[in-house]
C-alpha cells in the first residue's frame, strides 16, 4: 500500500514509523531483523531503509603509499527492502539517490522496485561524496531530487528512457521527498528551500519527510511556511533521539540543525553515555507526544542502528 493510502486509512490516528541503515558490508542481515523485531509490536505501516552511495578510502600499501579506493559500505537497500516485505509484510521503503546514479541506472533500479511489488519510494539527491565540498551528479545522472521525481514520474506514466519501447508497463510508485525545517545546508534562505521543495511536489511527489529537529516550533513554523506556499502534502516530522555525548557537536555539524540550550544543558550534566541515551528518549517523547496531540499524522524515527531507545519512546507514545 502507498504511504498516502496508509495515512488516509488511519483516518487521523497518528502512525509509527521508522529508518534503518543497511548493515557494514559483511554483516549478516539478522542484524537488521533483530533491529526491527522489538518494534513491530508499535505496527508500523511502513519502515524506511536508507541508501548509501560508494565513497573513497584510502588504503596503505606495503611500500608505504597510500592508494585510493572507491567502496561502498552499506550496500543492500533493496534486498533488504525485498525481505523486510517479505518476511513482516509490511511496506519497506528504498532511498534512490541521484548521486552514483546516472539515468540508466535509476530506471533499472526502479524496474527491480516495481518487480518486487515495491511501490513507495523516497527520492533525494543524496550529499557530495566525502573528499568533495559540492556535489557532482554523474554525466548522466540526475542534479536535483525534482528531476529524480520527474523521471520515477514519467515511468509511472509508462515512458522509458528507450523512446522505441512499446506497450510498457507503467509503474505505480508514490514518491516521498526531504523537507528541512532549518533549512537544507546548501539553500541561501528557508524560503528559497521551501520554493524548490514545492517543484519537487509539483513534478509529482506525494508526501514529505523532514529531516530531524529537537524543537517542535521549528516543525511547525516549517509546516506553516509550506502551506502558506501552497503546498499541500503530508508533511511526516523525523525524529531522532541524542545517543552520546558525541552527538552534541555531531548532530548540528552534520545535519545543520541547532540543539535546544535546554536539551544541550541537561545532556551536559550526563557522566557517561547511559544517561545521555536516558535524557535523549526523554526529550523525544516529549516531542512526539506534542506532535500526536496536534494531529500529525506519522511519526517517522530515525533508528541508526539501534533499537533499544526508539523502543523506550514508542511504549510511551503509542
Ligand atoms: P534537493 O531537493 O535536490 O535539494 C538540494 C539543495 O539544492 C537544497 O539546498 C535545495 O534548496 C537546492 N535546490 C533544489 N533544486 C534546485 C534548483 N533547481 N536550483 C537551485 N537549487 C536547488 N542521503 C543519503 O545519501 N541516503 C539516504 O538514504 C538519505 N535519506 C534521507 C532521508 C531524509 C528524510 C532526509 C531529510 C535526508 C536524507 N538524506 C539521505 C540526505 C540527503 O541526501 C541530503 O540532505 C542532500 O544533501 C539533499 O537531498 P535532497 O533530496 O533534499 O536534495
């Protein structure tokens, strides 16, 4: 089922959903079942898995110079999709980037999708590869997540890359997209990130999530600023609760969003990573309560390989 027809069906009861990461190349996939198993008890109607594109490494060779690598670290998104569907029967979303892919390869990527009765998917441009400061789409790939959409849009309609193609089969894919209540890190302004996010819509997408937040005004300032420009589409919050100590300084440099003085004073205090984790869930259920008390529709968690505290806030919330 789409994600649309799951949020119309719960007719305004507030939904459970979460993200998960393929594991390290390597790793055997129960590690991602016993992540979601503990959460299945909160039916979610759809569970998200990310995307990550390859990236260089550098290596050390026996004489000492350094050699560089193109690896990809968490490969596996759509198996991993195909099984989740498979084995807990309930909607799995794959990321597609426009990065690492040029237009060939998201039309094979999305024929594998539509084979396996994969009909959500969530399309972002993805971020610079890590030795760049800007990013770079392949020769033949796709710049922005709205030409990533026209083209998922067009093979919905049944036209294929290959004009000749006759009686095609047309796919049926609803399409989520990334909306950034602080705004994406690249936009010169909230308002210019609002405007191309509408595009995004226009060309086709259907709902919106955001990217994670640890104030709720900031949410809802965004979601008033949306509608305010017409855009009409559900707008699902992402959440995600402080882990570690660590995520203090990495949460706002790597996501470009600010941490509420309170949240940061109250992780301060914290002696080891327990606590933290403690004061993290707390203040996420403090914020999905406020959320489900204003109607929105799904609460979206950002589990990162860990299930332990989503688990926490979930028995609290729903
Ligand atoms: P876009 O919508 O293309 O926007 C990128 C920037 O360009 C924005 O600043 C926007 O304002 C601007 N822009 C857009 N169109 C134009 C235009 N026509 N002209 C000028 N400027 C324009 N990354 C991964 O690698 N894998 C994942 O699985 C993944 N999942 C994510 C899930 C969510 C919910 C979120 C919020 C992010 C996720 N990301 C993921 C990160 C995402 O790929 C990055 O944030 C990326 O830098 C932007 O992606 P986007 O789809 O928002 O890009």
């Amino acid at each position: 089922m789409k994600v649309t027809e799951h949020i119309e069906k719960a007719n305004g009861k507030t939904l459970f959903s979460f993200e998960i990461l393929p594991p390290l190349k390597g790793q055997h996939i129960q590690s991602i079942f016993d992540n979601i198993d503990p959460l299945m008890e909160f039916n979610p109607p759809f569970i998200d898995v990310t995307y990550h594109r390859e990236e260089y490494v550098y290596k050390e060779m026996e004489n000492g110079l350094l050699q560089k690598q193109l690896v990809r670290k968490r490969p596996g998104t759509v198996g991993i999709c195909a099984a989740i569907q498979n084995k807990y029967e309930v909607d799995a979303i794959p990321h597609i980037l426009c990065g690492g892919f040029t237009k060939e390869d998201t039309e094979n990527f999305l024929i594998d999708l539509d084979f396996l009765g994969i009909n959500n998917v969530m399309a972002l441009r993805g971020d610079p590869v890590k030795s760049e400061i800007y990013f770079k789409a392949e020769k033949e790939g796709h710049h922005y997540a709205s030409e990533l959409v026209t083209q998922i849009q067009q093979l919905n309609e049944g036209y294929y890359l290959d004009e000749a193609l006759l009686n095609t089969n047309k796919t049926d894919f609803c399409v989520g997209v990334a909306g950034y209540p602080e705004k994406h890190l690249e936009a010169p302004s909230l308002d210019s990130d609002i405007h191309f996010l509408k595009k995004k819509i226009k060309k086709g997408a259907a709902y919106i999530v955001t990217q994670m937040f640890f104030d709720n005004e900031k949410y809802f300032e965004f979601v008033e600023k949306c509608r305010a420009s017409g855009i009409t589409a559900p707008i699902i919050p992402g959440l995600k609760p402080i882990a570690t100590m660590k995520q203090l300084n990495l949460i706002p440099h790597r996501f470009n969003v600010d941490l509420p003085e309170e949240l940061i004073k109250e992780v301060i205090k914290c002696t080891d990573n327990n606590q933290v984790s403690k004061v993290g869930i707390e203040w996420c259920i403090a914020q999905s309560k406020q959320l489900k008390a204003a109607g929105i529709p799904v609460l979206h968690y950002y589990s990162m390989g860990r299930s332990d505290n989503i688990k926490a806030i979930a028995t609290e919330v729903f």
